[in-house]
C-alpha cells in the first residue's frame, strides 16, 4: 500500500472543506474521487501535496509508511515532485509562459535528483517523447503557448513523471478538452501506469472518466464519503442516493423505456455551504428517499459508511460501503 488516508479534515476560516475521509490506495492501482464542485475533491488532494498554507489539516495521510500531517515542510517538498506529483486541472496556468516546456521538465530533474544541465535537458526531451509529442528535441525548446490544450496537458505529464514518482494526483486531467483528446490522455495516463506501477488518484466529475480508468470509486458530497466501491459495483449497483441520482444525471441517447430522447434527470436543489451546512447527513434537504421516508436520524446524525454489498471486514478495504441511514447492510432500502 502507498497511501493510506484515515479522517481527514481540512478546515478554512470560512468553514470545513473536508470532514473526515477515509482510503488506501495500492501501487499500480486507480481510485476515482468524484463528486459535484465544492464537494472536496481536490482540497483533499491538495492536502495529500502538501500545499495548503492556511488551512487547517488533521487526521493521518500515511504515504509510503510515512505521516505527512504535521511533517516539516521541508520533507514535504523533498517528496512533491519527486515521489509524488500532480497533473493539475489547467495546464496553461500552472505552466510558466516565460520558459520553455523543456526547461520546466528539466528544472524539477535537476532540482530532486541533483543532474546536470544537459543530463536533465536530454531528459526532458525523453519524457516528451514519452508522452507523445512529436519531434520531441525541437518541441523542448518552445514556450506553453505553441502547444494546443491537448499537448500541454501531455507536457503536465512528463513534467510529473520526470522523476519516476510511486504516486500520481490527476485533478481534472482532461476538463475542457475534446473528447478524443480526453480519450488520447486517459490511456496515456493508463499506459504509463501500467509500465511503471504508479498509484493513480483520479479526481474529475465526469462519470466516463472513471467507468474508463478507474479499479474503486470514492464518491463525496459535502466534504463526506457518500459510497466507495469497485468501480464495477458502483455502476452496478449504486446504493446512496447522491449516487443514484449522479449516475440518473448523465445524458443518454434513448429513455428507460428504449425510446430516443428523454428528460435529463437533475438532482434537485444546491451543494451544501461550507458557512452554513445542514445538520445530520448533508445530503438529506436533497434526498428524494428521505423526503418519501424520513428518518430523524437523516437530521441528527452524520451516517458513517459500512459495508453495504460485497466486501472484506476491513474498515476501508476493498467492499461496498455507503453512508446512508436509509440503506441497509444488503444495500437494499429500508
């Protein structure tokens, strides 16, 4: 196991971003984290990083049989880069447009594994290689604004795969890129993965992303684990409602009863607000199986997730757990 994250908590002074995730990761293995915006996806990721200045983070994120919560920030920037990295959501703004895309893949080289200029310069045209881009020494010398969407998000990759990490955070690796581009970076990402044995933690809010690339699914809502499962019994079998209704939201070709078209299915009403967020389980002002049963506990108590389908003893092993009051251990409603 790589990394292994138990009650996370991230607090802001406007209110609490994360509250109290729970996960393991193996090596060679994919998690999905998915969920809608504000729901924490990639505040936990960061926390992961290292790279909350202000915010207050509790809890244990073990990677490598190492805790990181509380470790100096030193030791926090030996392992970013080096052993664990970040393909971040926009790639025009996280990379420089004052450098070359060679001299950035190079600068993180040089910096973790102490190279020469020109060992870290024929690196940088290796790993473009690597990703795809063509004519790799020539490309290494242009700036982020030659390169379409597409390539610039390849350049992200080999900037984050220069030093051979054992941990990868893709945080919406493929947002605002045509889908045969998105197709293109998945199975690069896919690829890499299963030369290397990297571990993959994969945000995104796009269902296809997951069904395509991910082995587990941790789905949040409101800073909360809602469900996690193998990604198969997610689809299969969806037990809380948020997932249920995220899975009804995604648009098809033909109606439930075969017919073309049909009515896109919206969840109902807003994400909670971190100022202000409603008592007991987040989602419950939401919930259309709450509203047909309601159930007190919904409003005074936060559900914790258990084993609702297939699955191992283990608290966070592999399994089917969902955080629902009104779902029972065979995963059937009450």
């Amino acid at each position: 196991m790589i990394l292994r994250v138990r009650d996370l908590r991230v607090g802001f002074p406007a209110g609490t971003a994360v509250n109290g995730i729970d996960f393991d990761l193996d090596r060679g293995r994919t998690l999905g984290v998915v969920g809608e915006s504000g729901s924490g996806k990639s505040v936990s990721s960061l926390a992961i990083m290292g790279l909350h200045r202000e915010a207050a983070v509790s809890g244990s994120i073990v990677f490598d049989g190492e805790e990181l919560v509380g470790a100096p920030a030193s030791r926090l920037r030996e392992l970013r880069g080096r052993r664990m990295a970040m393909i971040f959501q926009d790639p025009l703004s996280s990379l420089h447009p004052f450098y070359t895309v060679g001299e950035q893949i190079a600068e993180a080289y040089r910096l973790h594994l102490r190279a020469s200029r020109r060992v870290a310069r024929e690196r940088a045209v290796e790993m473009l290689a690597e990703v795809g881009i063509p004519e790799p020494r020539r490309r290494a010398g242009e700036y982020p604004h030659h390169f379409s969407g597409g390539m610039r998000q390849r350049v992200m990759i080999a900037m984050a795969l220069s030093c051979e990490p054992d941990l990868l955070i893709a945080d919406e690796p493929t947002t605002a890129l045509d889908v045969t581009v998105q197709a293109q970076i998945l199975e690069l990402i896919r690829k890499i993965q299963q030369d290397r044995g990297v571990a993959v933690l994969m945000i995104t809010h796009d269902l296809g992303v997951v069904a395509r690339v991910a082995d587990e699914v941790l789905v949040m809502y409101g800073g909360r684990t809602a469900e996690h499962a193998p990604v198969r019994e997610i689809f299969k079998a969806p037990r809380h409602p948020y997932t249920q209704g995220l899975l009804a939201s995604v648009p098809r070709l033909t109606a439930e009863d075969g017919t073309e078209g049909g009515r896109l299915r919206a969840i109902p009403g807003n994400p909670p607000s971190l100022l202000a967020p409603p008592p007991g389980c987040r989602f419950h002002p939401r919930c259309a199986r709450y509203a047909a049963t309601p159930d007190d506990a919904c409003v005074t108590e936060a559900p914790q997730p258990r084993l609702t389908g297939p699955g191992g003893g283990d608290p966070v092993g592999a399994g089917h757990r969902t955080a629902c009051h009104l779902v029972e251990t065979s995963g059937d409603p009450r």
